[in-house]
C-alpha cells in the first residue's frame, strides 16, 4: 500500500491520497507525476510507503528535492517565535505590576490613570483636606500635601513600570539567539 503526497516544491506537503482510495475530483497523471485536485491545482506528487506515512503523522513533512522529509523550522523562525513570546508575556506582567495597589500612610489605595486624574483634579481645586477611598471603599482624609504624595507615588509607580517595559522590549528587540531571549526576565520591579 502506498501514498502518492503532493507538495509544493522545496515547501510542505499539501495532501495525501491513499493508493486504496478512490477520490472523485482529481487526476492522477502518472506519466508526469502530477495529481489536479478538486480546485483545479496540478501539483507533483511523490509515493511513499504506508510504514512511512505512519512514522511521520503529525509531523511538518516537506519534499525537498524529491525525498520526503520532516520539517526542521531554521534558527530565525525560532527566534522570531520566542520573541513573540516573550513581549507577549512582557505585556502580560506589565499589565498585572501596572495596577498593582499603592501603600501610602497606612492605607491601601488604587492605582489607575482614572484614580490619579481624579485625584490630581480634586486636589487641584481645594486648598481643604480631601475627602478620597481607599481600595475597600473606607473613605480617607487627605490633606493636599498627602494627596499630592500619593498622586506622586502613583505617578512614579506607573512611569516605573513603563520603563522597565522599554527596557525589557528593546533587550528582546536587540537579542541575537534564543539563549539571550530566554534570559530576559520577564518579572517587573514594583518594590521601589
């Protein structure tokens, strides 16, 4: 038993037909080793055993130069994929240390674009302590001098996070092989 295995040539195979098959909306030009699938597309096509079909199922086979062979991704391709690994769990750890809690003066308070810009506006328009939540909706008192330490932490926390980000970006930009990608650590700093 055997099967013929069209490809496109140097690249991955495209299908398989079994020799035990019959297959309505294709022709099989033996002469020329070309079968014309259901779409109109005559691709060559080589024969392999049924041991070896079996062996490389599941496998990324190509037909380099007419032998059937498995696919080895080349050093590029597997750089270019842990990098887009490693800037998506980047992004992942950034968003998480991004909006963690702010400690100040005992409480616990968001920490937000939205919280700070309320923040900043409420402590903008009075001279008067403000009245602002911490992160369990417990109202706290803040003279406009706490207000504006805690803005500013919240401020240095976030500009922190986004520089680190940079940081770890452009080591993944700049690494040369996958040994350097995997080094970056992907963890942010937010004890600062």
């Amino acid at each position: 038993m055997t099967y013929k295995i069209t490809y496109h040539t140097n690249t991955t195979v495209k299908a398989s037909y079994a020799s035990f098959l019959s297959y309505n909306n294709i022709v099989i030009d033996e002469e020329n080793k070309t079968i014309t699938n259901s779409e109109g597309e005559t691709l060559p096509y080589i024969e392999i055993t049924e041991q070896v079909h079996r062996e490389n199922i599941g496998k990324i086979m190509r037909v380099v130069d007419g032998v059937y062979k498995e696919y080895v991704r080349p050093n590029s391709e597997l750089l270019e994929d842990a990098k887009n690994s490693k800037i998506a769990e980047i992004k992942i750890n950034k968003s998480e240390a991004l909006y963690l809690p702010i400690e100040f003066n005992g409480s616990i308070f968001i920490n937000s674009e939205i919280s700070a810009n309320a923040l900043k506006i409420m402590k903008d328009e009075t001279d008067e302590p403000i009245e602002w939540l911490d992160i369990n909706n417990i109202p706290i008192n803040l003279t406009t001098l706490q207000a504006s330490e805690l803005l500013g932490l919240i401020i240095f926390h976030r500009k922190n996070i986004y520089f680190q980000e940079s940081d770890k970006l452009n080591a993944v930009t700049n690494a040369l092989n996958l040994q350097e990608v995997m080094a970056i650590d992907t963890n942010f700093n937010t004890n600062l």
